[in-house]
C-alpha cells in the first residue's frame, strides 16, 4: 500500500507509509481467516446442537468479553506498546485455533455431514465438542477485545489525524473483501473437503498476521514517563470513564452504537438456523450471503468520505438508522435468500458509514493519552450490549417456540429488530447532528496539532 491522504484545506499529500502497509496486510490475511470461521463455526455449532438457547450460548461466550474485560483492555492498551499487544494476541488465538480445529477432527466420526446440517437434521446435542466450542469462544472473545483495541489505538501513532477517514475507510474495504467475501465461500469449500480444515486454514493467518504486525517498526506505548506501573487500575479506568462520559458527543454517540449492535445481535444469534430452516439454504449459499455484506462495505468504504462531505456527517449516520429498521424488516418476512443478500448489502452499506465517520472521530478528538482508555470504555457501551443482544435472540426464538411455529419464532428476532430500530432514530436524530459532530472534530484536530508543535518546541536544545 503505497496511498496517500491530503489534509483538508491544503495540497500536500501525506503518504500512509511502509508501517500502514504491513498493518493493512496483517489485517486483511487475519480476516480472510475470519471470514473462513464465519462459515466453519456457525456449521459446526448447528452440527453440535440445534437447540437454539444452546446455539446462541456460543456467541454469547465469544461476545462476553467485550461487557467484561473492554474497560481493563484499556488500561492495558495505555500501558504496554500496542503493536507487542497485537502480536501476542494474534499468537494466543493461533494456539486456541488449532486446539478447535484438533477436537474436531477427534470427533469426526461423531459429527453429521454439511448437506446433513443443510437439511436440518435433528441432531443430539454433543456434550464433548459443544463445551470445547463454548470455551474456545470464550478465549477467543477475550484475545480479540485487547488486539482490536490495541488495533484502533495504534493507528492514529501511523497516519496523521487527516489521512484517518482514508486510511480507515482503505483498511475495512480490504477487510471486507477478505472477511466477507473471499472467506465465507472458501470457508464453504473447506468444510466440504473436511470439517476440520477451516479452523487449520484460519489458526495460519493468525500466525501470518502476528508475524507482519511483528515487523511494524516503532515504539507504540503511551506512557512515556514510567509512572505507568503506580497508578492504579481503577483510577485509570475512571479517567477514561470520565473523560468519554462528560463529552456531549460521544457519549449518546456510545449509547446508541450499543443498541445498534445489540439489536444486531438479537437477529444474528439464530441466523444460521433462520438461513437453514427458512430460507432453505446450504453451506455454499451460507456463505454467498456473506458477500451482500462485503459487497456493501467495500462500496461504503470507499463512498463513506464523499458521502459524509456531500451530505454532512449527521445525516450520513442517519443512513445507517433507517437502513437497520428497513432491512431487518425485509429480511424477517421474507423466505428467499436472494432477498437476505441484497438487506445484507444495503445494512453492511450503512454500517460502514457508520464506522468510517465514528471511528475517525475518535481518533481525532481523544487525546493519545487517553485513547486506549476512553476507546475501550466506548466499546464498553457499544460493544458490551453484543453478548446480552445475542443471549435475548436465542430466548425470543426459544420463547416463541411455545406459541407459534418453528418458522414464525425463528421471524421474530428480526421483526422485534425492525420495531426497536424505528424508535433508536427518534432519540439518536437531535443527538448526531452534523454541526455537533465537525464542531467536536475540528477541536479535536487543533488540540493535536497543538500538543504536537508544543512536543517538538520541548524537544529543541534551549537557545543559550
């Protein structure tokens, strides 16, 4: 990646540089294996039990960590060189990776086959291979809450505030592509082969990833003064508490992304049972689904800065409000898959945007200090509500089952969504305003460059 960014108001072109381009490979090889596990675990779990209580359990222990450990992910991330936390990060889930991959193939002859699964075979639910998935999540959850965390952080010691939305925008369209588009099928391709051989697949970019990150060239600690180690957790954890809960932007800004994502999850935590028994779907379609979605977030990461200038950033976050309620509606009456994959494209769209617009935000308008911190406590919000999202979705589904058909119960979670998402854009509409969004991003970016000029006059020898 050679790409360069020109800040606003001037002709000069900033390059993304050497250490961008190993970030950006890093992230696009990690996620094409994540989007080969996108398929592979989805499967195995519907394979292992078609209770959907049980299915979503699982999601809910990958998700846990983001409600539980985001707050010290920040204080970690503060406190120890970020790009080491990565590397780390992406080494642990290497090893807990080919621990699944190895119980799998343990338990291949226990295990249904993939067109089995598609056909919606009732299955007994495996004790063995359900509670090592369950774990497995779990440490999974907790290894990617400190690598994103560390991953957002560091970007903003790589590009400069005003090559952000770019870089940002370039870094999740190549993610897209990986992630939803080329891993879902390739995930449906493998499992085809063996069961075993995605999670295999998805344990080595891990390991090629840990090794890129390795080579990015720097120091990417916060702290510089050495104190870092006699402050206490807490009262770290309070700063940047209070520091994101004080600010009139971003803190409705966190609230709101954490019932967008909650209400996500609400639909996501049976999908793969909804896409089996409704839409009829197997395997390979599975995963074609997937790449509405990348589809829609390669467009929305490269349109997401022209949009936000042509329409203002207030309006473009409106997109992704509306777009949430249309297409969960849509999708949940809905028995075709073609339907599924064009809502997928249009919501993935939208979230995007989203992304793009928020994120750069951030990291323009939290202080480097600080950023590890307030940035694990807006996750905290936003992301914190993904796990209870996903455990409501498999209760809803479950409850339903006592008063309607399979078919009906397995609608609900989307139309429940639909509603739900109606009523989030009433309270985010006067709250997301465009004025109040480039108001704090313009005294975001003039407080770095003043902590900048004033970094470098420190450092000139005194004129004696």
């Amino acid at each position: 990646m050679t790409d360069t960014a020109a800040p606003a108001g001037t002709g000069t072109r900033i390059r993304l540089g050497a250490n961008y381009a190993k970030l950006w490979t890093a992230s696009v090889i990690s996620n094409l294996g994540d989007g080969v596990g996108q398929i592979a675990y989805p499967w195995l779990a519907s394979a292992v039990t078609r209770n959907p209580v049980l299915i979503a359990l699982i999601a809910v222990a990958q998700r846990l960590p983001w409600l539980v450990f985001t707050l010290p992910a920040g204080v970690i991330t503060d406190r120890v060189d970020r790009r080491k936390i990565m590397v780390a990060m992406d080494v642990a889930r290497t090893v807990v990776t080919v621990a699944v991959a190895l119980a799998v193939v343990g338990q291949s002859s226990r295990l249904p086959g993939p067109d089995e699964i598609a056909g919606g075979l009732d299955v007994a639910t495996n004790p063995t291979l359900y509670t090592i998935l369950v774990v497995a999540a779990l440490l999974l959850g907790f290894a990617e809450v400190l690598r994103d965390n560390s991953a957002q952080t560091i970007l903003p010691a790589i590009v400069a505030p005003e090559g952000l939305e770019r870089a940002n925008g370039r870094l999740w369209g190549a993610e897209m592509v990986a992630n939803s588009f080329a891993g879902p099928p390739l995930g449906s391709l493998l499992i085809g082969i063996l069961f075993a051989l995605p999670f295999f697949f998805d344990a080595g970019t891990f390991a090629v990833a840990a090794g890129l990150v390795f080579l990015v060239t720097g120091d990417f600690r916060s702290h510089k003064d050495g104190t870092q180690g006699s402050v206490q957790w807490r009262k770290e954890i309070g700063e940047g508490f209070g520091w994101l809960w004080r600010h009139p932007l971003l803190r409705p800004m966190a609230i709101i992304l954490g019932l967008l994502n909650g209400l996500g999850m609400v639909t996501f935590a049976t999908f793969v049972l909804f896409a089996q028994e409704v839409l009829g779907v197997d395997a390979f379609i599975f995963a074609i689904i997937g790449t509405g979605g990348a589809i829609g977030g390669i467009i929305g990461s490269f349109a997401a800065p022209k949009i936000s200038a042509k329409l203002g950033s207030g309006t473009s976050l409106y997109i992704t409000l509306v777009a949430s309620a249309v297409t969960s509606l849509v999708i949940g009456v809905s028995s075709f898959w073609v339907v599924a994959w064009v809502m997928f494209t249009l919501s993935t769209f939208a979230a995007v945007l989203w992304n793009v617009i928020t994120v750069s935000l951030r990291q323009t308008i939290i202080p480097d200090r600080l950023l590890g911190r307030v940035n694990s406590v807006y996750r905290f919000f936003g992301w914190g509500m993904i796990p209870i999202g996903l455990g409501i979705g498999g209760v809803v589904v479950s409850v339903a089952e006592t008063v309607t058909t399979r078919t009906m119960a397995l609608r609900m979670p989307w139309l429940i969504a639909a509603i739900a998402y109606t009523i989030l854009f009433f309270y985010a509409a006067p709250r997301l305003t465009t004025d109040k969004i480039e108001t704090a991003r313009a005294e975001g970016v003039a407080a770095k460059h003043a902590a900048s000029d004033e970094a470098a006059s420190s450092a000139e020898p005194a004129d004696g």
